[in-house]
C-alpha cells in the first residue's frame, strides 16, 4: 500500500473508533445524564415551606413550633369553567372573585390560592368547591373524583403558643418560614431546615402539570433550640413591665432578668409586644428588641460605674467627703445642679444621694484617659457579643472627647453618653459579680433532629474589670441606696438584702438636638442577694408621664419582678440583724459606711395556702411571690395538684410543690380575612 492510502485507511479508523467510543459513552455511560436531562425538559418541582425546628425555653416549654396545614393549589389549564372555581373557591380562601378570575385567566399551568390553611378547613372548601362543580356540569354529575384541576398539599406553618410572651425575643417569620426578627432571624441557619418539593411535569407549552398522586419529597426538619429564658420568669417580667408602663401613660418600656455570675439571661421584656402568629397586625415599633436596638442616655445609674473606675484606680477612699456646695456649683464654665441641697457628703453617700456634683468631684480626681480606659473595659461603645441580630453599639465619646472637663463630668452622672439597656445590664454584673465581664447569651444549647448537641451555650469571661475588692465595696454601697434612706427605697423586698441604682435622665428632642422639657427615662438597676448576688434585674421606662424619677416609677417594677422571680428559683429570703464598719483594702475606716450582715432567720407570721388548681404556671408564680415560701413547680400545663393543701398554714420558709398536667391545645383556627 502506498503511504497515501495507509494515511486515509488509518484516518478512517481512527474516525470508526472514536465513533464506537462516543456511542458507548452516550449510551451506557451517559445513560443517566441523558434522562436527567429530559426530566427537566418535561418534570419540574415547586418548592414548599420548610419544617422548622422548636424553640423551648429552659424548661422544655414551647415557644415556637410548625404545624401542619394544608395549602391550595388550582392549574387552569384543567378546570372546565374557571369562572365558576373563582367565585365557588373566593369565600372559601377570603379573597375576591375577581382576582381569582383573573389569576386563573393568567398563561400559568400551577398557581398558589390559599396557602397555610388549617388542614380540615383546606380539605371542606376543595370537597364542596369539587362538588359544586361536578353537580353544576352535566358531563361530572355524580362524578367528584372526576373533577380535576383543584387540590391541597401539606405545608408546615409557624405558631407560637404563647402569643405575645418573649416575642420581642423570639421574633417571627414571613410566611416562606423565614426568620425576620430575633432567634428566629440570627439562628436561621440552623432553624429552617431544607425545603421539601413537589414534583410536577410539564406540558408541550411548558406549563406546569401537578398529576392527581404527585409525590412530595420529604424536606429534614431544621434543629432544636433551647434558650437560657425562664417562660414563667418572662411572664413576671413582662407583667410588671406593662403594669408599670400603663400606671405611668408611658411610651414603652424594657426589663431584663439575668444571672450576674454566668450572663445567662433568664428574661427579656419589651412594652409594647406583638402577637408573632399575626406580625402584620403590629407597628414596626412594637416587633423591635429594644434591649439591643435602643440606646438612651443612663442618667444616674451611670455614677456607679464612675464611683467604681474612682475606687479601682486609687483615685478615692470611701471615707473620703466632698463639699457639694448647696445644690449648685460652677464648673469649667457651667452650672452644674444636684435635685436637692448636700453639704458635705462621703463616697457612699454621693451614690446613695445621687449627687451629680459629688460624682463630677469623684471625677475630677481621676486622669480623663483612665477613665475612658475603664468606660471602655465595662463594654460601654461596644457590642456584647450576645447572639442575636440588630444589636447596636451605643455611643460613647473618644478618648479626646475626655480631654474637655465639662465632657468628662457630664458623662461622670450619665449625659453624653447613650447605652443599650443589654451593655447597661452587662456591665453592672461586672460590679456586682466580683469585678468580671461576662459574655451575655441567650441560646442554651442547639440540637440536631436526632438530638446530636451542636451547639453548647457557655459563660465566658470577656475581662477583668474590678477587683473582688472594690466589687465588694460597690455591692454594700449600693445596698445602702436601697436599704437605708437613699433614691431607691421602693426597691426593698421584705426578707432579702437588696442593691441598686435608680437612674433619671433626660431625651434629646429629634431634629433640635436639645433636651426635652417634659421627656425623660426612668430606670432602676439592682440585684439580689446583696452579698452573694444570683439575680440582676434592669427596669426602663421610657417618656413616663407625672412621675419621672426612676426610684418612682422603675424600683417597684423591679420589686415585684425581684420577690416573685426569687421565690420562684428558690433562693431564701434573708433578714438584716445587725451592721458593721464597712472595710476599704486597706481596712476597717471609722469613718466608713455601714455594710448590713444577714440572718437566714425566719419570721414568725404565718399565712394561709390559697388554692391553685386550673391556673397557669405563671399565674401562679404571681400568687406564691407574694408569700414567704419556697415554690417547686412541676410539668406543664394547669395546676392540678399542690401541697400544702389549700388552707393549710404558711410560715415563711415553708417548702411547697405545685404539678401541672398537659391542656388539649384549642384547635386552630382559619387564618384572618386577607391575610397571607
């Protein structure tokens, strides 16, 4: 052969076996490909609401959960009179008729009519809808299950049992069941799950076809998450948080409840709430967690941490005193006031008093850059780090902003500077729990659907801020303010030893940049016990009317929130026998303050048991904070056993057992004219 002919002959090979090859590949190894290929070209899938994972609180209790509905679906494309479906199906689905009819005119195979329905309701208006129409048409007379073109899918719906309780913090969803505000939003990830599909075909025009036995591929239901908030210590909260609000005409309010030694947050209030299963119905306002998102000037509960910056840097002894110059002093070319006329007052008592000039005095003697260091220690500027979504950072001056003396001492008493509720509680914890700065967190733990732990909530120490030496020295300081005859007397619990700070500031006015007249914010911040503190309790009202001053308005919020919250966790009362020199690190001053010691002793009055069967868990942690006694609740639910029985005697310490069982939950109702 001659080369010419051995070249073409080897080309046609080469072009025979890649031939062979690619013909193989299509057809065995491709195979697959090919078919998924020309699935998509006739199948298709519509995606459907996700089963989100429960919220529960620390005892178990729901807060969020997905039931089952049932949404309706309509394909045009099969129903024999369109016009008839649309005005037999709109009082079915609370929508118009004409916009039925005109949806359904719409060049669309598959279209949504009602989703989210609850499933009885769904599956009684597509039966009467299918039988209307099989009786008004002559061919389908007798013949329901003939009529096509109408039908229900199961779809998961949010609801919150709970309605308004810890919705600020809970937060809701939009209604493709994804987070929008709180928990719900920042741990979205780990809530929704994945979304299940319908399956469908296509037509030679490309509409979607949904077959009468179409499969659902099945979505994985999101995690589990458990938060460190108490349902019954929330409910308190909140109570007293919109008792207070309403006694006072005020704009809204916030409280917080947590553990000082931990940062665990055991309750956050926010007046007014919202019903989460029907979000649309409130005000922006109202859905926001203030505790994160609102920041306003601290006033006087800001002096403390003054005072302790004062302590921690040598700056002052407590049985230093300072002229307070009658109730007005020029300083650095202002004027500043205290409420009432001071002489001479010692450290202790420019807190317990409140004076603004006695603080700025405290203020002058520390250098302005270390004590913007020790504002910036106690996290005042800065985001806690607490999981939730939306938190701000407040605002608090630079370090060249101290430089000015006028700036230095209006921050000292609390102006100048803008705080959220959340830093503010944050940071008194590090006063009171032995000078560390604890992480705040909500989130207990994070469970997978086969109950893996992926994720664990844990204190954690962010710094150290004061000494255990000066947090000692601040908590009996502080206990003066409330126990003696200082601005937060309302504050006092009968059997336990109190600490706290009442605050008054003043608003800006928006758009003049000036203070407000008439608007002020009244706060209380205190804990309990005084010595060995387990709770920190913050209570803020914003634009209260007659009343402003926060050992007015705030103190008696935070005492019922206090008794009935302590009663509830079991911590003993306590009462005050006697007092002693209060110590600096150097020791005892005779001059010093009087810190009170405790006795566990119990009272000798007693009272009766009231009867507790048929209420709530909450209800009746607002019955048993008023008594002396030691409460241990058990299930859920309504009360239906307790003892004592009821009748029986109370004395103060008595160890009483209350057990709730399970209510049939109501059944679910058809969702609001209009609402989707």
């Amino acid at each position: 052969m001659t080369s010419r002919a051995r070249l073409i002959l080897g080309g046609l090979l080469s072009l025979y076996v890649l031939i062979v090859l690619r013909a193989f590949h299509i057809q065995v190894l491709g195979v697959k490909g090919i078919r998924e290929r020309g699935a998509k070209q006739y199948g298709s899938s519509i995606p459907l609401i996700p089963k989100r994972g429960v919220i529960l609180d620390r005892t178990g209790s729901e807060l969020a959960v997905s039931v089952a509905t049932k949404s309706i679906f309509v394909q045009p494309g099969k129903l024999r009179s369109p016009e008839t479906a649309a005005a037999l199906l709109a009082p079915r689905v609370s929508r118009p008729a004409a916009e039925l009819r005109k949806l359904f005119a719409a060049d669309k195979g598959f279209v949504w009519v009602r989703r989210q329905m609850p499933s009885s309701a769904a599956d009684e208006a597509v039966r009467e809808v299918r039988e209307a129409l099989a009786a008004q048409d002559p061919e389908l007379r007798g013949k329901v299950s003939a009529v096509d073109g109408i039908g229900t899918v199961e779809e998961p719906k949010r609801f919150y049992p709970n309605r308004e309780l810890a919705s600020s913090l809970v937060g809701f969803t939009n209604l493709d069941c994804e987070g929008m505000e709180g928990i719900e939003l920042s741990l979205n990830r780990y809530l929704r799950g994945e979304r299940a599909m319908l399956v469908c075909e296509r037509d030679a025009r490309g509409r979607l076809i949904v077959p009468s036995s179409s499969p659902v591929e099945v979505n994985s239901t999101g995690h589990s998450v458990t938060l460190t908030v108490d349902r019954n210590v929330q409910h308190v909260a909140e109570t007293e948080l919109r008792a207070a609000v309403a006694k006072y005409g005020a704009r809204g309010g916030m409280a917080l409840v947590l553990r000082p030694k931990t940062g665990e947050i055991l309750a956050m209030a926010t007046a007014p709430s919202f019903n989460p299963n029907a979000p649309a119905d409130a005000p922006a306002e109202a859905r926001k967690n203030r505790s994160l998102t609102d920041c306003f000037e601290p006033g006087s509960t800001f002096k403390v941490f003054t005072l302790a910056s004062a302590l921690e840097v040598g700056a002052v002894r407590t049985d230093d005193k300072f002229f307070c110059e009658n109730g007005a002093y020029r300083y650095a070319g202002k004027v500043i006031h205290d409420t009432h006329r001071y002489g001479w007052l010692s450290v202790p008592d420019v807190l317990k008093y409140s004076s603004n000039i006695g603080i700025t005095k405290i203020n002058e003697r520390m250098d302005g850059g270390r004590f913007y260091d020790m504002i910036r220690s106690f996290g005042f500027g800065t985001r806690t780090g607490i999981e939730l979504q939306g938190e701000v950072p407040g605002l608090a001056p630079s370090r060249s902003g101290f430089e000015s003396r006028i700036r230095r001492a209006t921050v000292s008493f609390g102006q100048g500077i803008s705080v959220t509720p959340l830093q503010l509680a944050t940071a008194m914890s590090a006063v009171v729990n032995g000078g560390k700065v604890m992480k705040p967190y909500v989130v207990r733990e994070v469970r997978d659907p086969e109950g893996k732990t992926v994720f664990r909530g844990e204190p954690t120490e962010l710094r150290r801020v004061l000494s255990p030496k000066t947090s000692s020295t601040l908590r009996e300081i502080l206990g003066r303010v409330v126990q003696e005859d200082g601005t937060g007397t309302q504050a006092r619990i009968k059997g336990f030893l109190v600490g706290g700070k009442t605050g008054t500031a003043q608003k800006v006015e928006v758009g003049t940049g000036k203070y407000s007249p008439t608007k002020r914010v009244a706060s209380f911040i205190g804990f309990l016990p005084l010595q060995d503190p387990e709770l920190l309790i913050l209570v803020v009202i914003d634009e209260p009317r007659g009343q402003v001053y926060g050992g007015v308005v705030a103190a008696p919020a935070f005492n019922q929130i206090a008794v009935k919250t302590a009663y509830y966790l079991g911590i003993p009362p306590a009462e005050a026998i006697a007092s002693q020199p209060l110590r600096t690190p150097e020791g005892p001053t005779p001059g010093g303050v009087r810190a009170t010691t405790v006795s566990t002793a119990k009272a000798e009055s007693a009272t009766v048991m009231p009867d507790l069967t048929g209420l709530s868990m909450g209800r009746v942690v607002d019955i048993m904070g008023r008594y002396s006694a030691k409460v241990s609740l058990s299930g859920s639910g309504i009360a239906r056993a307790q003892t004592p029985p009821p009748g029986a005697v109370l004395v103060p310490g008595t160890e009483c057992t209350v057990t709730f069982a399970a209510e049939s939950p109501p059944a679910a109702s058809a969702p609001g004219k209009g609402k989707r």
